[in-house]
C-alpha cells in the first residue's frame, strides 16, 4: 500500500478523472458515506455507486433526494471499472458484501478515509487518510474544491450533511468544519436553519411515534452513566440521537420490518476518548447475533441483520460490552 499526502490525492484523481471508477464506502452506510460517495461520482466521467450491503434509512432518504441524476447505484463492483474509490472507510473488512473482491482484485484502489490509519498489504492500494478532517465529507470537498471541479448546489447540501453527521451535529468540529460549512451553504444557496430542516424534517405522524417510544424507553443508570435503550416503530438513529440530546451518555434503539432488524447506538462525545468505548467496533462484533453485520464510528454506530430472535441477545451483549469499559470510570 502506498500512503498520499494531500497534493498526491489531488494528483491521482485528476489523473483518473477519464476512467470508469466504482466508488463504494463501509458496511452500514450513514450520511456521510454516501454524500463522500456521490460527490465523488460527480467528478469521474462514468462512475458507479456500489452498495455493500446495507444504507441507513436516513442516509438513503437524503441520498435519493440530493444525489446527482448521473450517479448509478449497483450492488457489484463493475467488470470494467478501471478503478475503485473507497471513501469513508480504510480497510477491506468493514466493506460487507464486497470485502472478498476488494482483497482478491487486481484493479487499482484508491482510499479516500478519516479514521485511524490501517496498512493494508496490497501493492494496488493507495491511501490518503488524515485523522485531522472529522469527515470523508470533509476531505471530498476540499479535494473537488481545489481542483476546480463545479459543485452543484444538491452535492453540496449532500456534503453539509455528511459533514455535519459525522462532527456529531458540530461537537466534534474545528476551525476547518464551520469553514466548509459557510461554503457549502453559499454553494447550495441556503442558510443552516433552513438546510437543517430539509435533512430532518420528518412527518408529523411519525414524530408523534417517536416521541411516544421515547417515553417507553427503558433507563439505566450504572456509575453515574445514563443508559437509555428501547424499541421504535420509525427512525432509530433519530431516537438513538435525541436520547443524547436530552442528556442520555448512551443509547441503543432497535427498530424492525418484515425480516429486518436493526439497531443504532450513540455515545455522548468524548466519553468514547474517556472511557475508551468505540461502538463501531462493538456493533461490527455484535452484528452476527442478528445474522448480519454492523460497525459505524467511536461515538455513532449501527448494525442491521435478518435474525430478530437475537434482539434480546444483542442487547444485554451490547451493554454488557459497554459496562465493562465504564466499570472503573466514574460519570459526573
């Protein structure tokens, strides 16, 4: 594997712009994921979406609302891609259906990721990853930006929102977040309040079933930490959010449909460098209970599988895992 700086990334995409690229991103794709995804698929002259598995609710609502009409979305790596963009993920592990093609290919593979650096032992992978952007969305647009590739005014609402997920809605964020952000709105001529209503908005129906199961939710408290975990009907990633907001240090929400189930987790930042907990790392384990696969970031994760007899199970595994992080750790 070959490791990039910055000026190299925007050397080989430029260099790659004519090729047939297929871009994909980590199992469980949140809004992040998918807003690298499509901004990325706007530059190359033939590109494709690959889906690995598994697109959040969420995630999926704003990528059919804000996506390019250019950008295609398959289930396989095309035969004759010339290239594969990997964004918001640096491993092949975490990419679900496509992690055994990824690691037997021969095409090019190109990293475009935010978290901690892996090394991966193939001569035809090369990695741009800094853990100074909090955001795939992040390292997208400055890329496209310096580079002098048009953004639309969809694509750029797209990465606002990717940009504004991934920094925990701004808690994780730096000087260079509320920099982007101030383009981005200026790009897809808009203002924050406004913008943030078109990615949440959500019918008056359904938030009326969130609240109630929000206030069916069970509490825990162990060590002075505030657990909050229970069963919805609608968005789990809403309520699984909206427990941290009210003062919730963890929360884990499950939500089902037909043969599905899945489960959103949240942490309250930065118990996830306190305590060390990462719930991707706990979901990604955890993922087989239910017959599928999970894994996300150190404060926001998910898991999704066909198997919702492991409901139970996943659950008290789930807080088991967490418990023995915080049991020598004290909340305030």
């Amino acid at each position: 594997m070959e490791e990039i700086s910055f000026s190299g990334l925007q050397k080989l995409v430029k260099e790659s712009k004519g090729m047939k690229a297929a871009i994909t991103f980590h199992s469980v794709a949140d809004t992040d994921s998918v807003a690298s995804a499509n901004a990325m698929a706007t530059y190359f002259e033939n590109s494709t979406l690959v889906n690995p598995d598994y697109i959040t609710k969420n995630a999926m609502t704003l990528l059919k609302k804000y996506a390019s009409q250019k950008v295609r979305i398959a289930e396989k790596i095309p035969e004759d891609a010339d290239i594969i963009v990997l964004v918001d993920v640096n491993n092949f592990e975490d990419c679900g259906n496509l992690s055994k093609e990824l690691a037997s290919t021969g095409k090019k593979i190109l990293i475009i990721d935010h978290h901690s650096p892996k090394k991966i032992d193939n001569k035809n992978v090369t990695a741009f990853n800094d853990e100074s952007y909090n955001s795939a969305s992040s390292i997208v647009y400055e890329l496209l930006e310096s580079i002098g590739h048009k953004i639309d005014a969809d694509t750029a609402k797209l990465l606002a929102a990717g940009i504004i997920a991934d920094s925990a809605q701004f808690k994780n964020s730096t000087p260079r977040t509320f920099i982007e952000i101030g383009q981005l709105l200026s790009l897809s001529n808009s203002d924050y309040a406004s913008l943030s209503d078109e990615f949440h908005h959500v019918p008056y129906y359904e938030r009326s079933a969130a609240i109630a199961d929000l206030f069916k939710s069970e509490v825990v408290i162990k060590n002075n930490f505030i657990f909050i975990y229970g069963e919805t009907a609608t968005h789990a990633n809403v309520l699984a959010d909206k427990a941290i907001d009210i003062g919730a240090d963890v929360s884990l929400f499950v939500s089902k449909k037909e043969d599905e189930i899945s489960f959103s987790a949240r942490l309250r930042p930065p118990l996830d460098k306190q305590t060390g907990i990462h719930l991707g790392a706990i979901m990604k384990n955890l993922g087989t209970i239910i017959g599928g696969s999970g894994g996300g970031h150190p404060c926001a994760a998910g898991a999704y599988g066909p198997r919702q007899s492991g409901q139970s199970e996943f659950i008290e595994k789930f807080m088991l895992d967490v418990l023995d992080k915080i049991k020598n750790v004290s909340g305030e």
